[in-house]
C-alpha cells in the first residue's frame, strides 16, 4: 500500500519561502520517479517539479529559479520541494506523486497561501 504524505504548507507574505516535504512509504522506492503539482482555485492540476529516480528534475516554467526539487532515499523516501521567492500566484494546494509503472499515487495534498 503507497502511502505518500505531504507537510511543510502554511501562508507566507510575498517574497518569503517555504520547504515542502512528501515522506513515502509502501512499495515506493529509490527507483521511483517523484514529482510535484499544484492546484489552484477554479484551475486544473498542474506540473510544478519533476525528479526522476537518478535525480534529474525539471520545472514548470513559472517556478524555474525560485524553487528547487530533491530527494532522500535514504532510510525512507522522502522528497523536499523548496520554494524561494513566492508569488501570489503560487497559492495552491500542492500534491506530491508518485509514478510506479502505469500508476500514478498521490498524497493528501498541502496548502500554501501566499499574501501579504
């Protein structure tokens, strides 16, 4: 059974920071790619982090910069999205993934608010 959960949200003034952590647990290992989307009020979900299983990450576009995927794999699986710099627009609840084969997990998601 995945098991994949989310900690780290809150509200934050423009130009502050936050680090989001996803700890895994069940069948998801270090071979695992790992990523983070986000979705915002009336709006679909969307890509913001990708960090593949060797460590490769890529951005969307609007994050580049200012926010920065890794991850621990060691004694648990654990993936850090560390976001410098946030926007308004940032706000959103953002949910770590999991790609296992065809599957994709998802955690409970965790909610960040950027305003002043």
């Amino acid at each position: 059974q995945v098991q994949l959960v989310e900690s780290g949200g809150g509200l934050v003034q423009p130009g502050g920071s936050l680090r989001l952590s996803c700890a895994a647990s069940g069948s998801i290992g270090s071979g695992n790619d790992m990523g983070w989307y986000r979705q915002a009020p009336g709006k679909q979900r969307e890509l913001v982090a990708r960090i593949t299983a060797g460590g490769t990450t890529n951005y969307a576009d609007s994050v580049k910069g200012r926010f920065t995927a890794s991850r621990d794999d060691n004694a648990k699986i654990t993936v850090y999205l560390q976001m410098n710099n946030l926007k308004p627009e940032d706000t959103a609840v953002y949910y770590c993934n999991a790609v296992q084969g065809r599957w994709f997990y998802w955690g409970q998601g965790t909610r960040v608010t950027v305003s002043s």
